[in-house]
C-alpha cells in the first residue's frame, strides 16, 4: 500500500455514500472551503484524507475497500479517502456528546442556562469515547503516513490527534486547524480541569495550530498560559511547552471566487432565480443563509426584521426576506429546540404582517445549494449576524456572487469582520435595533456606493482562496 506524504485527518470527510434507488452505492463530493481547498493542493502530492464513516452507506463503502481504503475517487482529484468506522455508540459519545454538545458550546460561549452545562460520570464515559474516536484516527493516519510526512488535522473533533501522533511517530510534521472561534481563559475555564489540560495539551502536540483570526489565535495563547502554564510570546505568536515550540498562525479562509462563479453559471441555478422571482416580483430582498445553529442568531436576525417593519410602515408590501436554513445536527435537542422557535417566529411575522399579495418572510429549512446560490446573486441586502462565528464564509460568498452588488449587514462578532467592516455595515448581533435601523441603512444606500462598497467586500473576501489558506498551513509545516 502506497503510504501518503501528505494527509488530512477529518470528521467529516470529502465524500459521502449513498444507495440508489436500484440499490447501488453512489457516492457525492461534499461542497465547501475545505474540499475545494484540498483537492486542489491534493494534485502538488499523493494526498490521503481520513474521515469517520458518517452514515450506513458510509460504512458499507469502508467495509468494501481494501483496508477502508477508497482508492483515487476520480471526481476529488487523485485524493484517496480512508473512511474510519468506529462503533456507533462511540461515535454518538465522542461526535453528539462531546464534539457538538460540549466543545462546540465552549467555544461559541454558548451556554445559557444556569443549569448547563453538567460534568458527571455520564460525561467522563463520553469524554473516554471521544479519546477512542482520536485514537481511531491516529491508528489509520500511522498506517497510512510516509517518513516525514505532513498531517493536517482539522478542528475541534479531534483535538486529542496531535498529540497522540507525536508520541509514536516524532517524524510526523502536524499541523492542526480550528475552524471555530477560541473562549478566553474566563469561559475556557469551564472545563474539567483534566478535559482543559488534555485539549490544550492534546493540540499541542502539533507543530503548528492555525486559527481564522487573530481573535482566537490570542484566546487560545492565554488559555495555554493560564491552565499550562506555558512560556506564551502573544507578539511571535508561539508557545513553548514540553520543551518544543509550537507557532500559532492567523489564516483567514477566504471564498473560493472561481469555483462559486462556475457554480452559479450552471442551469439549476438560473432556473431556481427564475422560481424565486416569481415568487417575490420585483421588491427589494433581505437575504439570509446559515445553518441551523445556535451561534447564527437566527431568532435575533427574524426580530430585527420584524422591527424593521413595525417601525417603517412604508416597507410594506416593497421587501421580501428570504431565510434559507440548513438542518443541521438534529440529534442535539438545543438544535431541534432552536429550530422550532425559528419557525414559530417566522410564522408570527407571516401572520402580523403579510397579506393576501404579500409573504413578508419566506423561510425554507431545507438543504438547497443552488437555491441559495440564487439568492445571493439576486439579494439588495445580505444579513450575517452570528453571536460568534469562527469566520463565516456567507459573509464572503454572498457578495462574491452577486449579480448588482448587495449590501452586507454584518455581526462584529464574526471572524469575518477583521477583513470585511470597511465596506459592511457592522452590527451588534446582541442589539435587535441596531440590526434593524442597519437593514434600513442598507435598504436605501444609493446604488453607487453599495456597488462600491461590494466590489471591495469581493476582493477582500478572496484574498485567500481555499488553496492557497491550505498551502500556507503546509508551508508552515516547512
Ligand atoms: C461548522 C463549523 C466547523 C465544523 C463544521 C462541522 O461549519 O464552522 O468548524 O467543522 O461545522 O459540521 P458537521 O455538520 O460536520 O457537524
């Protein structure tokens, strides 16, 4: 077997299995930065992706490839794709229990309630899968890997694989990349003392840890000196720990401008534009697109709207807010939850103010790409207001692909907003008027500047196209 030079170590990987109607595997390329990223770094070297099976066909697919492995998948490019399979039971401890449920709450600082979150016995059992889930990983990463070969582990899902490779094979150079913000050492410290040591120290065995912002590459160099101790240069942006030093990196991901314009110019796209215009005539657009998460702000950017027409009567019956939502990790209730409240309140809105040739809001939570392509190329206003977000790539997608140059209402609290709060009118996500009275601004920007001003959120948001974000986390790796 052919061992790799260069490999990706990820939860969700580049493919995904499917059965047919003829009942048949027929697999899918995922979308997004990542695999568009890697499949294009993957043609400078033999490249090797490993990801957990996620589904049934999934498994089906790894049980039926020599070793798990799914040899070149012609459509990524030459990339060969192991796919881990590890019981399912652990696999819902270490991905629901604690990747989703636990560290994904820290680091948004999501935890509202006074009773959440709990650490107790049921959660050390999930937090022992979620080791055996890494352990998983590093097994076919060291199985896989050539001498000196360069590994880049992504995010919060394996946090434990730096590690755990270091141990075994000092050879490796590691890189590990976190696509999701940092909680200062105040929030971090939540944590059962041993979990907070175990992540820190767990990502410390890499060589480099890149972070979208500087925002959380700093969180995280002041959780390294408070809970290890570490010798922290927050200038050089490194960390001496275990007598190594790490470097930590900024790499603003940016918007793969290439591939989305390809995407857009395809069929489904247009005939999708055709099908919302119809629906909405010729009135203004507000438009949203986020999964269903709790850290997009969902619930607060719908109030904002509702607002904006309670207090400016004369938008009635002229603005149309489209808001295209992603089911997204619907085995964690706070998602159901959060779902539900997102539909009763669109309803409300609906009731409160359409009429019988108006729909004031059109929400759909439904997984449409190309639906959502559509809407960004027709929207006058894009809304991304997340309580906090590693980065968001909407903010980026958006204008690139719009047809006249929208105006972006953008939340402050996004990694986005290093690059983009020039040109983008930058909201408190937390403050419901301030969102409104900016949809407004928004609404009535003269022509000139709004195009403006896009043309320069567009240039800012493809300064690092997800090619060369990945080569620079290479090139860090020497
Ligand atoms: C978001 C986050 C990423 C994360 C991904 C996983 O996009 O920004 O940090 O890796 O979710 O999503 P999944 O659907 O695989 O749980």
């Amino acid at each position: 077997m052919d061992k790799a030079q260069i490999l990706v170590a990820s939860n969700r990987g580049p493919v995904s299995y499917s059965v047919d109607d003829a009942g048949a595997l027929t697999h899918r390329r995922g979308g997004g930065g990542l695999v568009s990223g890697l499949s294009a770094a993957a043609e400078h070297g033999d490249t090797l992706w490993v990801c957990a099976a996620l589904s049934d066909a999934d498994r089906t697919a790894a049980a039926q490839a020599p070793e798990g492995r799914i040899d070149r998948t012609t459509d990524l490019g030459g990339l060969r794709v192991t796919m881990i399979d590890v019981p399912q039971d652990v696999f819902d401890n270490a991905y629901t229990g604690i990747a989703n449920s636990t560290l994904w709450f820290v680091q948004h600082m999501l935890y509202e309630t006074p009773s959440k979150p709990v650490f107790d016995a049921a959660f050390q059992r999930r937090w022992e899968d979620y080791r055996a889930y890494n352990a998983a990983f590093a097994e076919a990463l060291l199985t896989g890997s050539a001498d000196n070969a360069r590994v880049a582990v992504q995010d919060y899902h394996l946090a434990l694989l730096p590690r755990m490779l270091r141990g075994r094979r000092p050879d490796l150079r590691i890189a590990h990349f976190s696509h999701t913000p940092w909680a200062p050492p105040e929030y971090f410290r939540m944590l059962p003392t041993g979990v907070r040591r175990e992540v820190l120290e767990g990502m410390l065995g890499a060589d480099h840890l890149g972070f979208l912002s500087a925002r959380w590459a700093d969180a995280f160099l002041r959780c390294c000196a408070e809970f290890l101790r570490a010798e922290v240069d927050m200038v050089r942006r490194t960390v001496e720990y275990g007598g190594r030093i790490i470097g930590v990196g900024v790499h603003p991901l940016g918007a793969d401008a290439e591939g989305l314009r390809q995407r857009v110019a395809e069929p489904d796209v247009a005939e999708r534009a055709a099908a919302l215009r119809e629906r909405v005539g010729d009135r203004r657009l507000i438009v949203r697109v986020d999964r269903t998460e709790l850290s997009k702000n969902i619930v607060r950017g719908l109030e904002s709207y509702r607002e904006l027409l309670r207090t400016r009567p004369e938008w009635h019956g002229r603005v149309t807010h489209l808001a295209f939502a992603y089911p997204s990790r619907t085995d964690v209730p706070e998602y159901r939850e959060y779902t539900e409240e997102v539909r009763r309140l669109a309803k409300e809105i609906g009731d409160e103010f359409g009429t019988a040739d108006w729909t004031p809001l059109i929400l759909e939570v439904q997984d449409d790409f190309p639906r959502s392509l559509a809407a960004f190329t027709m929207a006058d206003v894009l809304l991304v207001n997340p309580v906090r977000d590693g980065m968001n790539l909407v903010a980026k997608e958006g204008p690139t692909v719009s047809r006249d140059g929208c105006a972006l209402v953008l939340s402050t609290e996004a990694g986005a907003a290093d690059e983009l709060s020039d040109d983008a009118l930058m909201v408190n996500p937390y403050d419901v008027t301030e969102t409104a009275e900016a949809l407004h601004t928004a609404l009535t920007m003269p022509e000139a500047e709004r195009s403006a001003r896009c043309a320069r959120l567009v240039e800012r948001a493809s300064a690092l196209p997800p090619e060369r974000w990945f080569t620079d986390q290479l090139r860090a790796l020497g």
